[in-house]
C-alpha cells in the first residue's frame, strides 16, 4: 500500500478497504505521511464520500489510535448524549445530574466553544474552580461516585481525531459528514459507553442548517453506533431560534440551575426532557422516549440541584455557585434591546445571535481569545411571537463597552416579521431509533 494508490483510489471514488483506511491514517499522525498528502486524501473523502463500512473503518481506526477507556468495573448502564451544537444549547448541564439521579451512569467528554456555538467546557469553566482536565483515574472516581462526570479530551483519547480535524480546519473538508462521524464517534465510543444518544441540530443556528444534510449526519452516526454494537438514538431538533433564554457561559449555567429547580422553559425543558427520556429508555429505565422524559420532569427539584452541586464539588468547582444563584457576579454592562416594530416574529438569524454574544464576549472571534464568563444575552421572543415596537426582547452582558453597539445592531436585524400570526418553530423534527 503506497498514500498516492489510496489518494487515487478515494478521488475515483472506490470504497477503501479498512487496511487502506488504517493505513493512511496511522502513518499520518505518525508523521510518516506528509501533511500535503493526507490533505488530498482528506479533499477526495469530502468530494466523493465513503461507504457506511468506510466510515466504521475510518472511525474504528481514530478510535484505537489512543485509549478506550474500561468502565466496566462500575455497575450500570453508562450512557452519554452528544450535541452537534446550537445557541444557548445548555442541555448537557441538566440532563447529566437528571440521568444520573434516575440510575444510569453519564461519563460525557465535552467541547469547546466552535465558531457562533458554545462549549460545554466554557460554561463549565464558569464555574469557578471547576476542573474539565481530570486525569482517567479521577474520571472513573466521580463517576463511579456521583453517577456523571463532565471533562474534557484528554491527551491519550482518539489523538488522531486531533491531528486529523486541524489539517480539515484549513483544507476546508470541516463539513464532511464521514469525517465529522468518525471526529465525534472516535471520542464517544472511547467513553467506555453502552449507549449514546445524539442531538442533531437544523436550521438557522445549526451548522446543518438544511434538514437533508442534518438527516444525512444523523444516518451517518446512528449506523456507526450501530456497527459498535452501541445503544443509539437520534434526534433530529430545530435550532431556528436559541435554546432557552440565556447564552453565555455563567448565564446558561444559571438557567440549567433554574430548570434543574423546577422552572418552566418551554422549549428548553421539551428538548432537554425528550433526550434524557432517550437515555433512560436506551438504558433500560423506561419503556420509551416519552415515558422517559416524564420520568426525568418528575425528578426536577432540590435532588436536581444537590446531585449536580455534588458532581461540580467533586471536580473543584465551588458548589455555592449551584445550590444559591445570588453568588453569581454580574457584568459591569447590562443593556436592554428594544424592538424597533411591532409584528409576529417569522424568523431568527440564530447564527447571528451566536455571532453577537461572542463579540460581548461569550466565544472566540479569534483563537487567541479569551472566553469572559460573564457575558452573553438574554433573549426573550420566539418565532410566532407577538411583539410591540418598544418592547425589551433582549439584554446584552458584557464588560466591554465598545462591543455593545454592533451586538446591539446584530440582534435587531436578527429578525423577520410578518403582520400576519406565524406558527411556532417544530422543536422536534425527527426521531431514529
């Protein structure tokens, strides 16, 4: 086997055998294989594809190229649930301490803030004191202690994935959804999981913003699951509007607390309910999705709030921060945005939302960044909402005063109105089980 036979093989689209795919990729991050050669095999898998068998093959072999870790000394389902990313989407923060508590184990290695989308690691790191860099040995504690444990990739997990996804981030291959399959199985089966329930995103605020492309993902990561012999189930959510009403690190923290309490977020609560339903369905704790997330409504209050106080005091965050929300510092800026008309809401920019709450300071515009944990926005109004010209649809928090006046602008042109009444976005688009 020689990098130019595959490279040649994969742009004339013949589906590779997974010696070949193995192959290629071993000796790349090995450095045996120049970056200008992987970055041509990487452009022939974008333009022609794989087969699902490639895809299971290219996925095994970032998968073994570092640790799997073995969980199987701790008793119970482990089941964790993987976003493909949205705005406001904060679900991670309130269905681990949520499944947890109903009985199942959430071993979750999370990400960071990507382009317009947040990090569950960001929001963590709001938190103060709370560590996302444990060790295997300390991850395996606070699980087999409090049932859920929430860190970061460590160095030894699918290290090819990270080799691999910095040479896509500049040979504009990001988008292939074999590579983005593998990028995110590779890291999840390397868990120690049972069970893996996957929340793809579509629309405004979704990197797939179109719903063929979201369903393609969707197929693409349930079959490999499946050829893992894993618990799978997918759904397909909208991501036309933020999530919730808070975006930003310490803010979406305060809304996981307040919803884990108890609190009414309509469509927040819906999507959060309806994957944590499919974790305990998946693990064996209900008879469907839905009897799950009626389960999963059912255990919100002060158990809620102590399991997920428990599991950021086992990982060094400060726990006074979970249990009593006055301990929350503020940003120095607190400015209300007003409608400028009066209409129904037809649609959202989404991603332009996400595109404003960085610039206050919520994510990266750049990698240098940093990440102010304080800021981001409070945004109010739905689609098929009904708002008046004056009315405060939004609060912008930043400690940057010079970034407040584009955010602001961004926000009010995030919207399209309509004099005519518009129906409410479909929070739940598809379900694969």
């Amino acid at each position: 086997m020689t990098a130019i036979e595959i490279i040649r093989k994969k742009r004339d689209g013949v589906a590779l055998a997974p010696e070949e795919i193995k192959f290629i990729v071993n000796n790349f991050t090995s450095g045996k294989i120049p970056d200008y050669q992987f970055a041509a095999f990487l452009m022939a898998v974008y333009l022609k594809g794989m087969t699902k068998g490639e895809t299971s093959a290219l996925t095994n072999t970032m998968l073994y190229s570092g640790k799997v870790i073995d969980l199987s000394s701790i008793p119970g389902f482990k089941v964790d649930k993987h976003s493909t990313g949205g705005v406001g989407d904060k679900t991670s923060l309130i269905l681990a301490p949520l499944v947890a508590l109903a009985g199942l184990n959430v071993p979750m290695i999370s990400g960071r803030a990507l382009g317009h989308t947040g990090g569950t690691l960001d929001k963590l790191e709001s938190i103060p004191g709370f560590n996302v860099n444990l060790n295997l040995t300390q991850y395996k504690s606070v699980i087999k202690k409090h049932g859920c444990v929430m860190i970061g990739q460590t160095p030894d997990i699918a290290p090819a994935d990270k080799v691999i996804y910095a040479l896509r981030d500049v040979t504009s291959t990001v988008e292939s959804i074999p590579l983005i399959t593998a990028s995110i199985m590779s890291k999840k089966l390397a868990e120690g999981i049972d069970g893996l329930v996957l929340d793809v995103k579509t629309g405004s605020g979704a990197f797939m913003k179109k719903y063929e492309d979201a369903k393609a993902l969707a197929d693409s990561m349930f079959n490999t699951a499946v050829s893992f012999n894993k618990k799978v189930a997918v759904l397909i959510t909208s991501m036309n509007q933020p999530l919730g009403t808070h975006i930003g690190n310490l803010l979406e923290v305060k809304e996981s607390v307040e919803v884990l309490s108890g609190a009414d977020v309509p469509d927040l609560n819906y999507v959060t309910f309806m994957l944590a339903g499919a974790m305990l369905y998946l693990g064996g704790k209900a008879g469907s999705i839905e009897e799950g997330a009626e389960m999963i409504k059912n255990l919100t209050g002060k158990r809620a709030v102590e399991k997920f106080a428990a599991m950021v005091k086992a990982q060094g965050g400060d726990p006074n921060y979970i249990t009593d929300l006055r301990n929350h510092p503020k940003a120095k800026y607190r400015v209300e945005v007003k409608a400028g008309e009066s209409g129904y809401i037809k649609a959202i920019d989404t991603f332009s939302i996400g595109i404003a709450s960085n610039s206050l300071g919520a994510g990266r515009l750049t990698k240098e960044d940093k990440v102010d944990p304080l800021a981001g926005i409070v945004f109010y109004p739905k689609i098929g909402d009904y708002v008046t010209s004056g009315q405060v649809i939004a609060v912008l928090h930043t400690n940057n005063k010079k970034s407040i006046k584009s955010a602001e602008e961004t926000v009010l042109s995030s919207f399209s109105f309509s004099t005519k009444k518009q129906k409410k976005d479909k929070l739940l688009v598809e379900v694969i089980q």
